[in-house]
C-alpha cells in the first residue's frame, strides 16, 4: 500500500471508531441490554432514528461549530427537541392504520 492510500485508510477507520464510540456513549441501550434494552425492533429502530435525528439536526458540534446538517446544507437552523418530535407525531399519524368500528 502507499503511503497516501495507508493515510486514507487510517483516517477512516479513526473515523468510524469515533462515530461507533458516540454511538455506544449516546445510546445506552445498545451496549448493555438490560434495562433499557428494545425488545421489539420497531421500538430499537425508533431509538436510533431519534439519536441520529438529534446527533445532526440538534446538536452543533465543536468541530465544525454548527450541526453537521447544517455544515451540509440541509438545514438552516439548529433543530430544537419540540421540531424532532413533532416530525415523529406527523410519521405516527401518517402510519397510523384506521381502527375497524
């Protein structure tokens, strides 16, 4: 391997031990399945939505000094809690199936 491409990977597996550490740290229940442990996969995929939602949209960062969707372009302010849950409300709504009476 040259010593460019040595450097790249590097700097991507650096990358993704970071992004897996803030995984573990910001989301408990992925690391210890006890008490907070998702036992349906639906309650599991909401938690990480919601994380990841957070993580770009809510958070800034002090790398970049804003939220990486807005160092991104996809937003234009940082997202408070009240915004994140009601896009949650608007997709429970959206899926929520009719009741048969």
């Amino acid at each position: 391997m040259t010593g460019v491409a040595k450097n790249t990977v590097t700097k991507l597996l650096a990358d993704l031990g970071r992004a897996c550490a803030a995984i573990g740290m910001n989301m408990r229940r992925l690391t210890r399945p006890t008490n907070s442990f998702a036992k349906k996969a639906e309650n599991l995929a909401a938690a990480v939505a919601v994380h990841f939602m957070h993580y770009n949209f809510g958070r800034i960062h002090q790398s970049v000094r804003v939220t990486p969707a807005m160092a991104a372009g996809v937003s234009d302010h940082v997202w408070e809690i009240d915004e994140i849950v009601s896009l949650l409300d608007a997709d429970r709504s959206a899926h929520r199936v009719a009741s048969p009476n």
